[in-house]
C-alpha cells in the first residue's frame, strides 16, 4: 500500500466535546484533509510545539520524552497512521537507535506531538486517505500561506448549539453528504469527521 505524505494544518476547539479539539492533517500532494478528535493536553503540545517562539517553564511530557530519546541516541523516523476503526486512527512510531529499527504503537495526538519534537514526516495510508480524508472546494492560490497553529474559530452553526451523533443516525444519506459539506466551509473539522465516519459506516 502507498504511503501519503500530510502535514499539520491546524487546531480548532470542538464545540461538542468538552476539553477536545479537532486536529487537521492535510494531504502534501493534493487538497484533502484529514481531522482527528484529540484531547486537550494533546492540542496544548502539538500547539506549543507548531509555535517555536513558546517555550514551557517545565517540559511537557512529550518534551521529556525527547530529552530521554536524545540521551540515548533512540531517533524517531517518521510516524505512519496506519489504521482507522470505528473512527479511531491508530499510529506507529518509526524508531531508530544504532541503526536498528523497531516500531512503536501511539496515539496519534501523542505521535504527532512527537514528530514535531523529532522534525519526523507523517504518512498515512491512501486507502485510509480514501475513506476519511475530507476533500476541500476551495481556490488555491500560489501565495496563499498554509496557517499551522492553534485556532479557536466556532463556526455560526457552533454557536447555536451542540449538535448529537444521535442525530446523525437519523439522517439520510444525501443529508449527511449535505451537512459535511457545510461542515468543512464553516472549519467545523470536529463535526465533519463525525459526519464522515457516519457516512463510512453505511458504505
């Protein structure tokens, strides 16, 4: 299987989970995007780590475990999420330590704060891309900046209110195909992710 190479986009507050956020990974070589669900302690260390200029008074946990790696020569690679089931990705970290390799299981929130900490690349799988990847209709422009960062943005549909998975099983197909849509013009990441994996979930 081929492996596809993504990149950080952003973080953006769930409005329907407390104390989560959605992650966005974004397709190098083509405009699809990926959003994953993680935690907020997560969110805070891929956010400090993505903006150079904050440095923690103590180390994070991730930061801890760079300085353990480093002291003992162990590198991380690359990290690969090789896995989606049920709506959870599920990641490997590509390790080295004198010239011999081993592969670790992460989570993904963990393994991408850790490969920012490493400069290590993110792959995904095409077939994963395939059936969760969020394809985005917007203009490209060759000067348009790529934001990596942290973005606290509810969408006007946030604002109103929370919406239930609930609710989505009660929808029909072109209905969700619908609100997926509006999801991602209105940089609701969290919800379209759960939008598209009700979608999966019936093909």
């Amino acid at each position: 299987m081929s492996l596809v190479r993504l990149s950080i986009k952003g973080i953006s507050y769930s409005q329907t989970q407390n104390g989560a956020y959605a992650l966005l990974l974004s397709e190098i070589d083509g405009d699809r995007q990926l959003p994953i669900v993680i935690g907020a302690f997560e969110a805070q260390s891929i956010a400090i780590a993505l903006e150079k200029d904050i440095k923690p008074p103590r180390p994070l946990t991730h930061d801890l475990f760079k300085t353990f790696a480093d002291e003992f020569s162990i590198d991380i690679k690359q990290v690969i999420i090789h896995k989606l089931v049920d709506g959870v990705f599920y990641s490997s970290l590509i390790c080295e330590r004198e010239k011999i390799e081993e592969i670790i299981d992460a989570r993904t929130s963990d393994a991408v704060a850790l490969a920012l900490r490493f400069d290590a690349p993110i792959f995904t799988y095409k077939n994963i891309l395939d059936k969760a990847g969020i394809q985005l209709n917007l203009e490209k422009s060759s000067d348009a900046p790529i934001h990596q960062g942290i973005t606290v943005k509810p969408s006007e549909s946030q604002s109103t209110g929370s919406f239930k998975e609930s609710d989505l099983k009660q929808k029909a197909l072109k209905e969700l195909e619908k609100e997926l849509e509006k999801a991602v013009q209105e940089e609701d990441y969290e919800r379209a992710a759960k939008i598209r994996d009700e979608i999966s979930k019936r093909q």
